[in-house]
C-alpha cells in the first residue's frame, strides 16, 4: 500500500528477517517485513522491507529507528516501481489491438480487505470487552447472503417439555471449561445431573424457560444481593422482570431469628425466557462472584404438571370465595388487607371485647365474675459472682422413656414372646370355649348375689327373733316360704 511501506538501507549481512521484524514492532503491528538476500545464499544484500498497517506507525518508525544491532541504518518510505514500457512498443500494435476485440473484457474485482486493530482488549467475563463495555461479535456475510438468512426460517424446538433447555449449564469433566472447577463442586454438579436425568423419566415432570434454581451459594446470600445479582448478570438490558426471588430456608429459627439459616440454593423466576438464558450463562460456574473454590451451579428448573394444576386450582377457590364474600355485601369491602400480625391482633380485640361488657356491668352490681384457675409461670434465676441474674439452666434428663425405678436398675427386662397366629379352625374353637365359659360365670354369679341375700335375711331373723335351737340355720325353711 503507498506510503505505509518503508525501505531499510545499510543493513549487516547478518540481518535476518525475523530481526528486523522483532524491531520494528515495538513502533506498531508489522503487516509484512522481508531483508533481500543473495541468490543461492542467506547473506543480506544490505536492504529490507518492513509494511505497516498505519500511517502514524510509520511516522513513528522514521523518527525513532535509526540503529539495528548497533549499526545505523537509513529508513526512508519506499516508492512505486515504474514499469519499462519501451519492450512493449515492439510488438505488433494491430494483432494486440485485434486480440483486445476478440477476447471479452474481464471485469477486475478489487478485494479490499480491511484490518481493524482494537487495542486495550480484555477477555475477562466470559467475553470480548473494550473500556469496560461487552462487543457482540458476529461473521460478517454479504448482502445476499444477509437476504437469505432474513427469508430463512429457524426451526423452533418442538415438544410441550422444554428438553433441550436440560443441557444449558451442563459441565462436563475434562473440558475446558471445567478447568480450575473444585472436586466438591464437580461432585455436587454430577449428583444433580443424575437427579435430573432420573426425574425427566417421569412424563408429567418439564424444563421451566422462566424458572432458574441455583445451587452452591454461600450462606450469607440472602433474597436481596440474589435480586441484584441476576439484574447485573442480565448487562444492564431493558424491560427485566424479576417475578420471584428467594434463598430457601431452613423453617427452624436458629438463635432466635425470624429467618432461618439458608439451605444454600435458590429459585427464581423471569417475566422472559431471554433474559433468563443470559443470566444462567453469565453466572453459571463463574469464578468471579463467590471465588474459584465455591462456583455456582445454575439450571433451568424442573417443574411438576400436577402440582402447578393443584397450586391453580387453589388460586381459583381463593379467588371465588373472595368474589362470594363481595357478593354478600360484607362491611370488610373497604378496609385494607392485614397482615398476618395485625389480623392475629384483631382477632384479639375481637374477642376481648364482647368479654369486657359483662364484666363491666357485674363490677358496677359490686360483683367480680370467676375467671377460673390461673398460674403465672416462674422462673427460676441465679446469681452471677457480677450481682446479675440470669436463668437458671435446668438440667436435661439422663434417659428418654419411662421411670426407671431403683430395683430395676442393672436388670434388663426380658420381652414377652411372641403368641403364633391361630389359624382359623384353632381361632373357632378358642372362641366356642369362651362362650362356654361364660355361662356358668353368669349363674355362679347369680348364686353369690343369692347366698349373700339369705345370709342377710338370717341375720335379720336372729335379731328380731333371738337365735333358734336346733338345726342349722342353712337347713331351716325361710319364712317367707308359704
């Protein structure tokens, strides 16, 4: 190209192309650099080429290169090469000219081809940056070629499961990008690909295009730096919709807080299927976020048919009862929704008051109405060695179970043994046996309540009548006898 080729004079024999190159480099990118050699030989014939991509390169170069391995040099811009027409103007003008006719006039294409340099390039993110913004990077196509693709239809994926989005986020062990991933992680990515493998068996289960879950977090991640995390992951794009954001808790308060500690993986959900694709490749198995030893492990969700059918079917009844309650003409229409806190005190007060109205009239008559038995619990505290107090730790108990009293203690008890089931002819006659013992258990009892009436009766003779001479008092005729 004119003026960004440079001829180099007063070069050593030694020089080599290479060298020359490696010098002129440190002024800007060499295009093409070649030193002019002896036929036969690799000695220098003291004159080389170097081609810039730049014209400010170049300036640069005469200024600055003068030396080449200690030697001075001359650097000068090379100039075109004028042809020697005079061999020409001997050969014959008219069969040139009939040649000329016959031969068709080929149309020269002149392929230009342009270089853009970008300098301060970082690779860092997962993509090509410069200053800090991310460069879309695309082939380059000629315009019928663009023609085609925008008439060209793209086959969508079919399939009501969302198969294919099973794959995003997968890593696979010894590729490039599992380079650096810890062997805790790689383990833990392994095991949810074979849970997920095994659940996709089931017909009713699908891939959510919405819904992300997101394992490997750190227990201090709470919904809050979540949201703000997938909003930057998404670059900054307009129209992000985050519907659901939430770190899965344990339900156990621990040390007394609302919240419990965090399980460590997260579910949630976009308004768009782009934005979450984005977002689960700009945070999946990021060494950025957490540190290279802890990387997040980001899929789309697995997503049940017949518990969705059940959650809609729950919102709809809700949603028929809040009509019928409108429809009734209740005075609740206008007052706002409470919350959990302030519909447990209503309910309080509500309850608190139809109790005070009796109360207030009895304790005008001078009477105070019974409330029955109440306790008030009390703690036990004890003294610190500082003059404060605190409450007393009971001690928890030696076993579980029941009562082990003192002779029993060291004695291991032995279990009952097991009775055979009877079979069906052996559970008959068992059976015929009670029932035959339960008769005469009715009679003997008769026969008690009667000897215990007689003898009362006697009794009651003897008192009235003094004690009878004779025979005995069990053989005497009763003198109710007619």
């Amino acid at each position: 190209m004119a003026g960004l080729t440079l001829f180099v004079s007063r070069l050593p024999p030694s020089a080599r192309s290479e060298q020359l190159e490696e010098l002129f480099s440190q002024v800007g990118p060499v295009k093409q650099c070649f030193v002019v050699t002896e036929k036969g030989s690799k000695a220098c014939r003291g004159f080389g080429y170097v081609t810039f991509s730049m014209l400010e390169d170049v300036q640069r170069a005469l200024k600055e290169v003068t030396t080449f391995e200690g030697c001075k040099i001359n650097v000068t811009v090379a100039k075109k090469k004028l042809r020697n027409k005079s061999k020409e103007k001997g050969k014959n003008e008219n069969s040139e000219s009939l040649k000329k006719e016959l031969k068709p006039k080929k149309t020269k294409v002149t392929d230009k081809k342009a270089r853009l340099i970008i300098r301060n390039l970082s690779f860092k993110g997962g993509g090509l940056k410069l200053d800090g913004r991310q460069l879309k990077v695309d082939l380059a196509v000629t315009r019928d070629e663009a023609a085609k693709l925008q008439t060209k239809k793209v086959k969508k994926p079919t399939g009501t499961r969302n198969l294919y989005l099973a794959r995003e986020g997968l890593i696979r062990a010894g590729t490039k990008a599992a380079e650096g991933v810890s062997a805790a992680d790689m383990a833990k990515r392994e095991r949810f690909e074979l849970l997920k493998h095994q659940k996709l068996k089931d017909q009713n289960i699908f891939v959510s295009q919405t819904r992300l879950c997101l394992h490997n977090l750190p227990k201090a991640v709470d919904d809050k730096q979540l949201r703000k995390l997938l909003l930057n992951a998404t670059r900054g794009e307009r129209g992000v919709r985050i519907k659901e954001c939430r770190v899965m808790r344990d339900l156990k308060g621990v040390h007394g807080k609302i919240k419990g500690q965090s399980l460590g993986y997260a579910f949630a959900e976009f308004q768009e299927h782009e934005h979450a694709l984005v977002a689960l490749r700009h945070i999946n198995n990021n060494p950025e976020i957490f540190g290279p030893q802890k990387r997040p492990i980001v899929e789309f969700s697995l997503e049940d048919r017949r518990k969705l059918k059940i959650k809609e079917l729950r919102i709809q009844r809700s949603l028929q009862k809040m009509k019928s309650k409108s429809m009734t003409g209740e005075p609740q229409q206008n007052q706002p929704e409470l919350g959990k806190d302030q519909q447990w005190k209503a309910a309080q007060n509500h309850t608190q008051e139809p109790s005070q109205a009796p109360l207030q009239q009895k304790g005008k008559a001078g009477s105070i109405s019974w409330t029955g038995f109440q306790t008030k619990a009390e703690v036990e505290q004890v003294e610190l060695p500082d003059g404060k107090k605190r409450r007393k730790v009971l001690v928890l108990p030696s076993h579980r179970g029941p009562k082990i009293r003192l002779r029993d203690k060291g004695k291991v008890k032995s279990l009952p043994p097991k009775k055979p089931k009877p079979q069906i002819n052996q559970w008959k006659q068992e059976k015929q046996k009670l029932s035959s013992k339960q008769a005469p258990r009715k009679k003997a009892k008769g026969n008690k309540t009667e000897n215990r009436f007689n003898q009362l009766v006697e009794q009651y003779k003897q008192k009235l009548l003094g004690p009878s001479k004779g025979a005995p008092l069990a053989k005497r005729s009763k003198w109710f006898d007619s």
